[in-house]
C-alpha cells in the first residue's frame, strides 16, 4: 500500500508538471495528496487504477475514468497514463483531452483528443499537444477536419 501512495505521489506531481508547461500550469503545491479511485491493481511493473480516478494536491486537480503507472524498477514510474475525460484544473487554468500520456524519465507529455485548454478569458483548442519541459517547447497539431484554435484577451495596454 505504501508502495502505491508513493508511486500516486509521483504521478499527480509528474502530470502536473507536463501540464504547466502549456500553461503556467506549476507544481508549486505542497501538503497530501489526495487520491480516489474505485479500483486499484498492483502488479510487477504498472499500477492500474481505474473509474472515477481523482487526484488533487493543494489547488491542482486531475481526473479521468483511468490511470495507469507503468513503472521502472520495483518504484521508479517511467510514464503515467490517464484515460477517458481527462480534466487537469489549478487556479484559472483548466485543460480537458481524451488522454494525458506523461514520460517522466523524458520530461515531455502529449495531451490528445480534442484537447482543449484555458487561462482566465484566453483559449487554445487543438486535437493533440506535445509538451517537451527540457526544451520549454509545446506543439500544437490539428484534427482532421479542425484546425488549431487559439483566443488570445491580452491586458490593456499590452
């Protein structure tokens, strides 16, 4: 059991930093961390947690219907998978997306599926974005019949 709160632990902290990357989306949190889940499998290399996942840690929160940690060693996690109406939250930033793939061992993540993504009044749609924290690169692909969508609100004045 310790095990797995230990390796949720990293999860919510590796997820979180994926995402400030396309939005000043920043672990900056300290304390517990929150975990509900209505089933949990422990297995050799990859935890499996699925329905209703909730993950929270001060004002950052993550949901999906599944996550899976797939780990490096006996607690290393290598990558993090959430599944089925993700929704990442933390102040005025939200982001939704189909799926949330986090390499930690990289530090990149590729969010996809009609992701979608808000800060305050401005807004960035597109069908997948790929974040690279070493490089502070983020790029943002298009659907099939949808073309990236941003709205910028920049303050007055600016």
């Amino acid at each position: 059991m310790y095990r797995l709160i230990i390796l949720c632990s990293l999860a919510v902290i590796t997820a979180f930093s994926a995402v400030y990357a396309a939005g000043n989306f920043t672990v900056g949190s300290s304390g517990p961390i929150h975990i509900e889940t209505d089933n949990v499998t422990i297995l050799k290399d990859k935890n499996i947690l699925r329905g209703n996942v909730y993950v929270k840690r001060g004002d950052l929160e993550v949901r999906s219907a599944e996550l899976d940690v797939f780990l490096k060693g006996s607690s290393d996690v290598e990558r993090l998978l959430f599944r089925g109406n993700v929704r990442m939250n933390k102040e005025d930033m939200r982001a939704i997306a189909d799926r949330a793939e986090i390499f930690v061992t990289e530090d990149r993540a590729v969010l996809s599926g009609s992701v979608k993504v808000w800060q305050g009044t401005s807004y960035l749609e597109g069908e997948q974005v790929n974040i690279n924290n070493k490089t502070g690169e983020a790029r943002v692909t298009r659907g099939q019949e949808k073309r990236v969508k941003i709205i910028l609100n920049p303050k007055e004045g600016n």
